[in-house]
C-alpha cells in the first residue's frame, strides 16, 4: 500500500493511534510478522517499511498470527522522509554509542512525552535494518534517540523484540500517562528538514559553511535544533532570519 | 550503548544470575531460540524446558543467534516440580483471568520484589504453551501470577515477546534506568546572555529586527535557546555565524 490521506483523517482515539513503528531495510519477513504482532498485542497499528528487503510472505503472515490486518495495512515508502512525512517527533531506536548524540532516552523515560506528544500529532519510531541498525544520515534526520538497556556483553535485540519492548512500554505508560495542555504547534518533519537545507545553503553562501569541509557543522546544528524541538512559528521566525541574510549576502 | 558501573556490578553477582526461565510444553523450535536471545540480551541465562514438545533444532539455533550458548545449557526437566526445585519463588505468566486467588502482578510492579528474592535464592518465571498456556493444576504450584499488559481486543502475546518484556523489566529495574547525561559543557549565563546581544545586534543591522517595533522576535528567540539549553561549543558556532552574517553585511 503506499501513503495515503487517511493519516490525517483518522481521528484517534488513543494517542496509540497516532505512533508509527517504522521499520528501515528489514531484511527477514519473520521480523516483519513478529513486528506486526508485537505491536498489536500493545495496541499499535500503523506500520511503515521503508525499503523492505524482503516480500510480506507466507512466513511474515505465519508470525503475524492474528496480527495479519498489521501487515496488510502497511505503507510502503521509498525514503525515510517519506515515512516521517507530518511526523511531530522522530525517535531512532538503537544500540550503538555514537559520537554526536541527540537526546537519549531509556523507553522508559521516553514513553510519557511519546504519548503526549501523539495526542497533538503522529509520533514515529524507527527502527533500523537487522544488520547494519541504522545510518547516521538515517539518525540525523530523527530527534531523540531511544536505548533500550541490554546485556554489554550481548546487545543483539531481536528487531520484533525491541518493537515489542518499546510497544510494552507505550501502553504500560499509557494507563499513568498525563495530559500535559500543548499550547504551540509543533513543526513538523518536513518543515524542519526545509528549515535545515535552507540555513545550509545560507551558510554556504556566506562563506561560514564550506561544502568541501564541512567538518561535523550541520550535524550539530541538527543536534541543537533537534534537542530545542522547534514549533512552527519558530520555524516561520528563522526562515525569515535566512530570507534577510540571503537579502544581505 | 553504554557501559556504567552499574554494568560491571551485573557480572559477578548479578541477580539475573539467580533467575529462571521456565518454559513448559513449548511446542516450537523458533519460539525456544527466540527466547534464549530475549533472555542473554538483557542477562538472564538459566533456561529450563519441561517437556518440551519439540527439539532444540536448526531453527531454534537460528532464531537464539548468539544465544545459542543459552539453548545449549538449558536444563530438560519431565516435571514442573523438577524445574522450581530449589527455587524461594515461582511466578506464572498469564494473560487470562483466573479464578485462583493467586497474588497477580504486572512486570512492573513485580520486577523489584522478584529482583530481591533473586539475591537470597532462585527465582522462577513459568511461561506455559503456545497453545494452551498454563494448566490450573501447574498454576497452583506458582506463587505469583504475572500479567502482561495487552491490548484487550488482541492478548496474543508470542512467548519469546512475553520473555523479552520480563526480562526488559528485569534488567531496567536493576540499571534504575537512568541513562548518563552526555558530556557536554554547558554554557554559562553570562555566554548566553552575550550571544543574545549579538544576535539582535545582528539581526538588526540585516534589518530582520526594527528596534522601533521589536515585537516579540527577541522574546521569541530566548525561549527558543532556552529550550534547548545551550553547550559551550554551540554558542561558539553561532557567534562564527553570526559574525560570517556580520562580515557581509
């Protein structure tokens, strides 16, 4: 199936409506069904696959069991901007130290502010293919990062295991969860994706940026901005700064 | 992901050491590799079957990955008492309401007390069949019941799923689940403070900001950096921009 309207149109009733399990290059149609029944067991239901690697076949179904209706209902995208496309918040969940982090959360301590955040808009969860996790072009493009605590000395979570894990968390949370009153509109993914190739070009225009070396400059910028989480209005204030520099420069 | 000192106290004389996963009657060879990886990643490795229905085989080898160690030390018991000898506490998992007036938790609720146990003997978690579950009559020999939550219209749990989301409770309430703050230097007051200056400086040489009619842009931009509380180095960045801004202006 590919992205349809029908995002935005259904009007949920339980902010688990509203989370999306995004799943990057899976490579095993087991994992596909153990997913799909992972989520269902919590009560999630909006499954995204971004370049799957493998078909949705007879073994995807078998583990589904009757979380079939998951698997059917999956969109299929070819980019990860795609499947994050009206997201409000991106979170990667992955295992590996990196050097630039974002925000890092326990499922734990992110559970409460993923469903308080779903009740204003689609909150995604990406996870990365079984083999190589997930790019850090793919991390950078998500906000928070999400570490599920494991074993150091075996930190292989099965990929179905770590949906089933943060699924757990979202509806154990949900029961205590608070409703704290949003009063701006957050931006969305898009918007702050156009936000950041735009100050790029303007920093290459004036000379602050150099494409040949850009060192790790849009990395941490990405970094800053993901950590402030951006409301639209503020999206609209900065590209009014970029459109004045460019004026300028 | 991280290693913390708490890691280190896990090894020698960690409590998951003194935990068992007991498996009664399962019926497939993925669901017994499925659970051993769910167990070793987050550090439970003591795996008893009772009668299982099925060979620990090339699938089950498969699906455990690097657990394999696990499968291979597994106990093989022809009874439940066999399995919970020895053991100061037994707990079933269970999805259904029972009758039995059996003490019932949820993984949450029941992670400290199993935890502390765990430190004066052996505990153990007696998952039933696929198929049938737990039989009253093995019910009654566990002390406790632990209840997963679910989703009321969809409680099918895989039993590799309902071990992960135990063991994920263990090891989450042995860590505290706190995850270390990243090691970056916050800026201090006086920093922020003057690279706030400089930006309306800035701002109003680009004509972006009229001091006559300021609005509420400054407002606006200060809680925006407040959100996202400044690093040093990230105040180094926007002044190099701000100045790039400056010098073509």
């Amino acid at each position: 199936m590919r992205m349809t309207a029908t995002d935005s149109t259904l009007k949920p009733d339980s902010p688990l409506d509203d989370i999306r399990v995004v799943l990057v290059e899976t490579s095993h149609p087991g994992n596909l069904g153990g997913v799909a029944r992972a989520m269902k067991v919590m009560g999630l239901a909006r499954l995204y696959l971004v370049n799957p690697r493998c078909e949705i076949d007879a073994e995807a179904r078998a583990r589904a069991s009757g979380a079939v209706d998951v698997l059917d209902r999956a969109v299929v995208c070819d980019t990860l901007d795609a499947a994050l496309h009206g997201a409000i918040l991106t979170a990667a969940t992955t295992s590996r130290r990196r050097d630039l982090p974002h925000p890092a959360y326990t499922p734990r301590q992110a559970a409460p502010e993923l469903l308080a955040r779903a009740r204003i808009g689609p909150v995604a969860l990406v996870f990365g293919s079984e083999t190589y996790g997930l790019s850090n072009t793919q991390l950078a493009k998500c906000q928070w990062l999400i570490n599920i605590p494991a074993n150091p000395d075996y930190m292989s979570l099965n990929l179905a295991a770590a949906v089933q894990v943060l699924a757990y968390e979202l509806r154990c949370t949900l029961e205590d969860a608070v409703l704290p009153l949003p009063a701006f509109e957050t931006a969305r993914h898009e918007e702050v994706e156009a936000l950041l190739a735009e100050l790029e070009t303007v920093l290459t225009a004036i000379g602050f940026l150099d494409p040949r070396h850009p060192k790790r400059l849009m990395p941490r910028l990405r970094r800053f901005f993901a950590r402030a989480g951006l409301e639209k209005e503020e999206v609209a204030i900065w590209r009014g700064i970029l459109n004045a520099v460019r004026g300028r420069s």
